[in-house]
C-alpha cells in the first residue's frame, strides 16, 4: 500500500485526491474550532497547555543542574 501525503488548500487537496488511482480509504482533516470572544486572549497568549493540568506533576526544589541528571542514584 501507497500513502500520499496531500497539502494545500481544499481545492488543490481534493483536485490531487481525483488524480491517485486506487482506493482512499482514510482521510484526516485539521478543522480550526472557532473561539468565543469570552475566551479567546486579548494579546494572543492562550495557555495551550492548559488542558494537561491534571496530567502534569509540580515537584519542588529539584534539583536538575547537570552535575544531578548525569549522577546515577543510589541503586541505579
């Protein structure tokens, strides 16, 4: 199986997608939601993280200097 990778606007995409001879059996499409005004960032600074807050761990006083990441622990 070929897989083609199509760019460009709807149009160019879908005058490519007449021209692949075969099958097209699965398709991805990028749609951009829109955003309320209540919601959208008045400079453009959204947190795009934001969403992996109960997913994130916040450790204090770690210590990440090189010395610490390259020094094997005990047992390791």
């Amino acid at each position: 199986m070929k897989t083609h990778l199509l760019t460009g606007t709807k149009q160019e995409i879908a005058d490519s997608l007449v021209r692949i001879s075969g099958e097209v059996r699965e398709a991805i499409v990028f749609e951009a939601e829109p955003v309320p005004a209540a919601e959208a960032s008045p400079h453009g600074t959204e947190d795009i993280f934001a969403e992996m807050g109960p997913f994130m761990v916040d450790a204090q006083d770690v210590d990440d200097s090189r010395e610490a990441v390259y020094t094997r622990m005990e047992g390791e």
